[in-house]
C-alpha cells in the first residue's frame, strides 16, 4: 500500500474544506460575529496541513489498487470528520472533542443528528459550515457511489448496473468517461440546489434560511437553523416544496442526468424507482389512515403531516414539521421500517436501498416458486435484464450484515442505559443517515444525552451507514494490512 498516495489525496482534501470554511467565515464577518477568528484559524490549519501533505508528496501516480482504494475512502471520511469539528471547537460552540466529532461526522455523512440544545442562538457562520458539511458530504457521496465504489466491486452504483438498460449510462460507459459523468452529476446537484434555494424564497423563507434548508434538502441531510426544524415556519407550500426536492434528491442521480436524453418516461422505466415511489405511496396512505383515526381530526391534516414526515423519513433526510415521537405505534413503526430502507442507490440517501430490498423480495419470491418447480431454472430480472449471481450475492450479504450490525450496536446502546425505543431508533437513524429518532432522541430533542461510548457507537453506525459497511470494516480485517 502507497502511503504517499494517501497522504497526497488527504493534502487534497484539506485544501478543499479548509477553502470552503472561507465561506461561512465571510458570512460571520458579514454579521460582525466573534465565530469569523475561529472559522479563519480553522481554515488555515485545516488548509495549511493539507497544503503541506500536497507539497510533500505531489506527483505520486494516483491509479489506486482496491486495497488503496478502501483505505483513501474510509481515512478521507474520518478526516474529514476531524477537520469539521476545528470551527465547533475553536468558536466555543461544542466544549469538548466527542461532540463537535459527533457533530462534524453527522454533517458529512448527511445523518443530521445533532448534539446542539439549539441551534437558533448559534452564530450565522457556525450554522452556514454545519449545513455546509451536509452539501459537501452530499457531493462527495455521489462521487463516492459513482466513482470509487464501482472500481472497488460494491456500493449501489455495482446494483445498478444489473439496471442500466434504458437509464443511459452503464458500468462499461462510466469508466471511459469518469471524468464527464462526475461533472454532469455535480452541476444536477448544483442544479437542484440552487432550485431549491430559489423555491424556498419564493415560499417564504429569507435567503439564509433558504440556503440552510436547500443544503440539508439535496443532500438529505436535514439540518435545519431552527429548533423545531421545518414545523417554525408552520407553513403547508414550504413543507410541500421540501417534500418534492427531498424525494428528487432520494432518487438516482443518474436518471436526473438524462432526463433531457429520454424524458420523464425514463423515470417510470426503472423498476427501482417504481418501487422506491410506490413505497411512499403506501408508506403514506398507511399513516394517513392511522393519524386520520388516532391523532387528528380531519383528513387533510393527516395527510399533510403523514406525507412530509414519511418521505422525510424514507429519504433519510430527516426535517420534521411535527413531533412524530407522540404519534401512534403504528405510525412509529412505519417510519422506523423507512430508516431501514431508504432511497434509490445512486442518490444520497443511506440505509440499505430500495434496491437491494427489491432483490430481496425477488429472490423470497423465486424460493416459493421452487418448492413448486423444483428443478425449474428461474432467473432474477430487473427490467429485461437477468441480475448476475455476484450481484445477488452482494445484495444479500450487505443486508446480512446490515441487520447483523444494527441489533449489536442497539443492544449495546440498552447496556449503556438507553430504553429500547431509543436504543433500536438511535442505530437505525445513524446507521441510515436519518437525523432524529424515537423517544430521547425524538424530533425536538437531540443527542446530547447519548454517554460517550454511545455516541462513539454512533459515530461508527453513522460512518459504516455511509461508507457501505464493507468500505469500513475491511480495514478491521487482519488479511486487508498482510501483503
């Protein structure tokens, strides 16, 4: 393993985020805010280290092995991690490492749990880089999932492969042009950005708060620089906005991008997003019924509430316009079910993808019809195309170890104190990128509770969740460092 190479990609990306901190400290500048001196210093630093690693070691061959591969993109979250925490700390805003680690990793990983109390007293600099981290994590997940997973053997983009039929860009056309396709999913996400922006002024909302809200919407991050999140601006054209550009940026960015190729047919072609939207749909329908008879009095609240809270949820975003945590059982259980799931792969959703649980089910379905045709040789499609075996066996073993990962770390969290409801929503909310939870961690409370230990679990739920589990556990593995 070439450390140079690691090391010159970490100079990389220092200079990139220790750059992007000159953003918000203008804006606090602007506010004549004291948060500008820790901002600057954390920009320096973080620019500086970076430079220095560039400076050293420049002009090493960056044609990565897997082994590198693994190593740069796991080493590049954890980092990255570390330099977003410097503004928290270096500002006074979180008082000791675990927090503003906790709080950076959230950003990045677009998860959204925060350990704030509040965050409306915050400075507008502070607020600005913590939504910040959520658009830069956002952008660096569509990289990571187009890019890099690919070349390694996994991640969503490898299932979507067994789909490209009709999307307009397959694995063996990726390669060839990488460098075009990575430029045409950043100006989508540069597109849906700035359009959100523009439609959340149009709605209401003050510029800052618009390019706060955008951030956490595209890259289904969910913070917000309210308390209550979306529910202060109590406003149904403004829920109804974030809804649609939550659920876009849920959806495969490789069918946003040949939208203009093929039309809007090319999005009901893709069996993934039909099941990704007809899951919403139910998700929704369900939790209609039950609000409309156990919580609200009329049906048009119900619906208002069950379809912001539900693709908020599904798409792992995580904004709240009410306090789900006091809804019934039932509801609670859908939404907790939705953090499991997920969106489409190729977006920046978490959890483990409407894909692979399409194949799940598929392959449920192919076990029933053999204990009638035994001998029957019964293919997997997606589309008209036959899944490969690897491909299944992918899917299969992710979600393995997914579910396996989940109740660990959830009993763990009961041993260290937390009830049931709080321990399982606690894992499946940082494990697939959601943000709030269920009972301590509910809509209107925060992490801040969570003992140390805990949120070092989490922080390794929120990183695992985000790196496509495999990325991060190979590095524990004693075969990964032999060789």
């Amino acid at each position: 393993m070439r450390v140079k190479v690691i090391l010159y990609l970490l100079g990389i990306l220092g200079i990139v985020l220790g750059s992007s901190m000159l953003v918000p400290a203008a804006i606090s500048l602007a506010y004549r805010e004291p948060a500008v001196i820790a901002l600057l210093s954390s920009a320096i630093l973080t620019s500086g280290i970076g430079g220095v690693l560039f400076m050293l070691f420049k002009g090493q061959r960056i044609d990565v092995s897997h082994r590198e591969g693994f190593a740069i993109t796991a080493i590049a979250w954890m980092s990255a991690g570390l330099f977003g925490a410097l503004p928290y700390l270096f500002s006074g805003t979180l008082l000791n490492f675990v927090d503003a680690y906790f709080e950076s990793i959230s950003g990045f990983t677009t998860t959204g749990a925060s350990v704030f109390t509040s965050v409306e007293n915050l400075p507008h600099g502070i607020l600005l880089w913590r939504s910040l981290t959520h658009w830069i994590g956002g952008m660096g997940i569509i990289l990571l999932s187009i890019a890099i997973l690919p070349i390694l053997g996994i991640g969503g983009m490898q299932l979507y492969r067994a789909e490209a039929t009709g999307v307009g860009v397959s694995s063996d056309k990726l390669a060839p042009r990488l460098i075009e396709t990575v430029k045409l999913f950043g100006l989508v996400y540069i597109g849906i950005t700035v359009t959100g922006m523009t439609a959340f002024i149009l709605a209401g909302m003050g510029p800052f708060d618009a390019v706060i809200h955008a951030f956490g919407t595209v890259a289904t991050g969910g913070f917000s620089n309210k308390d209550i999140s979306v529910e202060y601006y109590r406003s149904p054209l403004i829920e109804f906005i974030i809804t649609i550009f939550m659920f876009l940026s849920a959806t495969n960015f490789a069918l946003h991008t040949n939208i203009l190729k093929h039309g809007p047919k090319i999005y009901w072609r893709n069996s993934e997003f039909r099941f990704y939207f007809g899951l919403q749909l139910l998700a929704i329908f369900l939790v209609t019924v039950n609000l409309r008879f156990s919580f609200y009095d009329n049906i048009i609240s119900s619906f208002r509430y069950a379809s912001f809270q539900v693709v908020s949820i599904g798409t792992c975003t995580g904004f709240s316009s009410t306090d789900f945590a006091k809804w019934p059982s039932f509801s609670q259980l859908i939404l907790v079910v939705l953090m499991l799931i997920g969106g489409s792969t190729g977006s920046t959703t978490g959890a483990i993808k409407c894909l692979r649980i399409m194949l799940l089910l598929k392959q449920g379905y192919k076990e029933l019809r053999h204990l009638i045709h035994p001998h029957a040789v019964i293919p997997i499609k997606l589309g008209d195309r036959v899944v490969p075996t690897e491909v299944m066996t992918g899917a299969i073993g992710f979600t393995f170890l997914y579910i396996v990962i989940f109740f660990v770390v959830s009993l763990a969290m009961t041993f260290l104190g937390l009830d049931i409801v709080s321990a399982i929503s606690s894992v499946a909310t940082t494990m697939g990128g959601v943000g709030p939870g269920l009972g301590v961690i509910g809509p209107l409370s925060n992490f801040s509770e969570i003992p140390y230990i805990g949120k070092w679990l989490l922080i390794f739920c929120m990183l695992l969740g985000r790196l496509e589990i495999y990325t991060l556990l190979i590095l524990f593995t004693p075969i990964f460092w032999k060789g």
